[in-house]
C-alpha cells in the first residue's frame, strides 16, 4: 500500500559506533517521521569501506562503497557523514553541498579545520549543515549557542567535552585503575576515536572547544589556536595529591573572551572537588556557558557512544527534513561575524600545582621558594612528603601566575643539581575574573 507521505532518502557515509547506532534508531522511530515531519524519511544507502562485512541490523543489499553513486543518485537529498577524519570526508561533503544535498555530520576534526570552507560551501548552495554531534555527544549545545543564546553576549565557555578522558580519569580517581585498561575499557564502550591518541592528548577537546568558541564569541577559532594538553602525564600520585588539596583532576576545556581577546585551551586541572564539574563522571560531558543576559547556564549529559551521539545526528536529521519541508534550509549558516585576536598565550594568569622530586638536605625549601619569589611566581600552599631513598618530594599550589614568569622559574629548576625532577605541572582551577569565590 503506497503512503500519503513523501518520502525523503537519506544516505550514511560510515556504519561503525555512530553510524549503526543513527540507523537502528532510524528504524524505530519511522512510524513516527510522518507526525513529526509530514514525510516519510529512510537510509537507502550506506557507503562503508567493507560492504562485504555484514552490520548488524542493516540489510546487505544497502551496503555499498560506491559514493559516486551516491552522489548522483537525485532521489537522495541528504547525507550523514559518520565515517571521521579529514579525507575523503572533506571533498565528499563539498561535492554533495554542491550537488543540493544537505548534510548531517558529527566529524569535529573536519568541522574544528575546515568550517568555514564547508559553512560557506553551504550558504552558496542554499543548503543545511548541521553538526550538533560534533560537540558533547548527546548534548544539545550548538544549536543552544547559535539559536537560544544567540541574545547574549557570551563571555566564557568551559567545561568537560571528551568522554573518552573523563571516563579514564573517573576510573583512575574511584577505583585506582591503571591509565592502561582505563583506555582500553574506553575503547571497548566506543567513545574513543579511531587513533585514541586524539583523547588522550587534548587533541579531540581541543577541536571541539575551537568549534565552541566560533560560536560563541562569532569569530572563527580553529585547532591550531588551542593551546593543548592532553592526560598522558597524570600519574596516580597526582590524583592522590588533588584528593588531599580537596580538589578532583579533570580535562577542562576554556574558552574566555576577556575585553575583545580570545583565549582557548585544553588542559588537565584541578577543581574543587564541591565544584559541579567535579561531579561530571565516566563519559558524561558538561558545558558551562556564560552571557551577559542568561548569566551562567550549563548543559550536562552522555558526550560519547552509540546512542546518545545517534540521538544528536538524528535530531539534525529530523531538522533538516522540516527545513526541507517549509523551504527553509540554509537559514542559520555560518555566524562568525567578528574576527578577534587571540591572546597572547604568556601573558594568561592560573594557578599552578608544582610536584618535584628533590635532594633530601637543608636549604631545599628555601632555595624552591627563592627561585619562586625572584620570578614573581607567589606560593599559596606547600607540602614535603618525608623522604625516601634520598629523595623528597615537594608539592607547591601557587596563586595565579602569568604563565611566561613560571615557564622562567621552571627552566632554572631545570639547572638546579638539587632538584632532581618537576615531576608534574597541572593548572588548578580559578573563576572567572570578577568572581571571588577561589
Ligand atoms: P568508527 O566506529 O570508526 O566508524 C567509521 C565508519 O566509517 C566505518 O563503518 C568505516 O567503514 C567507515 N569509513 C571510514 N572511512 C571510510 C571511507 N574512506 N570510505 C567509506 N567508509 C569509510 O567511527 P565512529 O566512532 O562511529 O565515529 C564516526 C564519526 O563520529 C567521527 O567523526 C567521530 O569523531 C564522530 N563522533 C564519534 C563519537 C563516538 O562516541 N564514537 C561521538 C561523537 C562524534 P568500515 O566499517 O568498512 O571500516
Ligand atoms: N572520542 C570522543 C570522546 C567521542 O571520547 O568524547 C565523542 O566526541
């Protein structure tokens, strides 16, 4: 019996983590499509590299590695890129833009390197480009910071966007599991990227807090302004240490507009444990925003995984096909109508947590202390583990330093024959400029 509704193909360019979890729930909310969008909607094709490979849930005779096919094929008029990376991705989303499809993709590497090309590659073509995915998994958060918060001149953007570190870190902290199989564990629940490398060293947070801070500040932000730090270095002596401060060790992403001068970074950091963030555990992400008019407002829930990043892609997919059906898509293109310099990275002002491994004998502390002071890095806190096998540790908090005065006092730590390792430096967290409560 043929349906009253018209029906609109998509095709999915991927079938892996994501891309399976977009079709199964596809599958189980079709009934529903003709309510939601008066129109049918359906994947007729799945490009994949393998079409050999069965998937579950996904019928054999859809699979295909044809994208030329796809390309040409005037029946489907939207694609959902989930297969990840630069390339092909890149060309093939210009090339089916170019041909009117609109396109769904939760790519951050490409959409954090080349969104201007693509948002522009939009617009000319009238088309959609949707990428909610891209950003904090399931979370609602790009169209909430171009479309709900568009009122507001936001000031900050901060918080826990990879869940592939969080869930290491959660594990490292609750249950003292090693880095190792806390990855591992990771890699197994599907929130880690293809090459890990890209959680684990920042790189993943970094492009999507570059994605971010386009957004929200409309100037464009890319990668390679990001000032990275990945969690390759945090040992359990780091996270014992920030339990005894009272503080929780987290990957934070910051973004600060501060008088018309961006600053974007990723870094491992030592919160409060009462702070809320503290609290953001496993592969649950969180975004604090702040706006001159919607003060602080902060956004929680899964950033990785199957489903809760299929439940973002099809959300673009169902906003697309309503775009589609009252002739308005391309209505909200790329919003990045400022071009703000980025601040110089030196002059940024933390707090620091200094752990060194140093020579057991008198005189250390004040020589640690000295070498501080003389490079304008002042102490707001100090402990000295008893030694063993010589050797000492020493753990210094400082209050907030320009970053340019404690990388001077590093290097001569470095020349210091009585110390013998800076085992850790890990920013600790401070509020925005303004508010006093740290
Ligand atoms: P994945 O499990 O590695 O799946 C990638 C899929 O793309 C596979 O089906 C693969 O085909 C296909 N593919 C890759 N290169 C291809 C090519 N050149 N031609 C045709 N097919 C190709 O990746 P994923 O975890 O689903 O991630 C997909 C995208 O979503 C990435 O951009 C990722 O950053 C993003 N993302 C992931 C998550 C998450 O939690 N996993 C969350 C948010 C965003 P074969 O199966 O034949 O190899
Ligand atoms: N690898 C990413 C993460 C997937 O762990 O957050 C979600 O973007």
């Amino acid at each position: 019996m043929s349906s009253r509704y018209e029906k609109i193909s998509a095709a999915l360019l991927g079938a892996g983590t994501v891309g399976g979890g977009v079709y199964r729930l596809l599958k189980k909310r079709k009934d529903e499509m003709p309510f939601k969008i008066q129109a049918e909607l359906e994947i007729s094709r799945v490009l994949v590299r393998n079409p050999g490979k069965k998937r579950e849930g996904i019928p054999q005779e859809i699979l295909t590695d044809d994208w030329e096919g796809i390309l040409k094929d005037p029946k489907i008029r939207i694609v959902i890129e989930l297969m990840g990376g630069i390339e092909p991705a890149r060309t093939y989303i210009l090339q089916a833009l170019e041909a009117g499809k609109h396109v769904v993709t939760a790519n951050k590497d490409l959409m954090a390197a080349h969104g201007r090309e693509l948002m522009d590659a939009a617009q000319r073509h009238h088309c959609d480009l949707q990428f909610e995915a891209a950003v904090g998994g399931g979370i609602p958060i790009i169209r909430p910071l171009k479309e709900c918060l568009a009122g507001n001149e936001i000031t900050e953007v901060m918080g826990i966007v990879n869940g592939t570190t969080n869930y290491i870190l959660t594990r490292m902290t609750e249950d003292g599991m090693d880095f190792a199989e806390a990855l591992k564990k990771a890699q197994e629940l599907g929130f880690a990227e293809a090459d890990p490398t890209s959680d684990i060293e920042g790189l993943d947070a970094g492009r999507k807090m570059a994605i971010l801070a386009s957004i929200a500040f409309h100037s464009r932000v890319t990668f390679q302004d990001v000032d990275v730090k990945g969690i390759t270095k945090i040992t359990a002596k780091d996270i014992q240490y920030a339990k005894e401060f009272g503080y929780t060790l987290k990957l934070l992403g910051v973004a600060r507009n501060t008088d018309g001068e961006m600053e974007v970074g990723v870094f491992p950091m030592m919160i409060p444990s009462s702070h809320p963030l503290a609290h953001v555990k496993d592969a649950f992400n969180a975004v604090f925003v702040h706006g001159d008019a919607v003060d602080d407002a902060m956004f929680q829930g899964k950033g990785a995984g199957e489903m809760p990043t299929a439940s973002a892609v099809m959300g673009d997919l169902i906003a697309v096909a309503r775009n589609m059906q009252y002739g308005c898509c391309g209505r909200i293109g790329c919003s990045c109508y400022r071009d703000l310099p980025m601040k110089a990275s030196g002059e940024s002002r933390h707090r620091y947590f200094l752990r060194l491994i140093v020579e057991d004998r008198t005189g250390i502390l004040a020589g640690v202390a000295g070498v501080l002071g003389n490079n304008n890095v002042s102490i707001n806190q100090v402990i000295q583990k008893p030694a063993v096998g010589g050797v000492a540790e020493l753990v210094v908090i400082t209050d907030k330093v320009e970053k340019r005065h404690l990388k001077d006092a590093l290097v001569i730590f470095g020349e210091m024959s009585m110390i013998r390792e800076v085992a850790s430096v890990i920013r600790v967290y401070s509020q925005r400029q303004g508010d006093d409560l740290l």
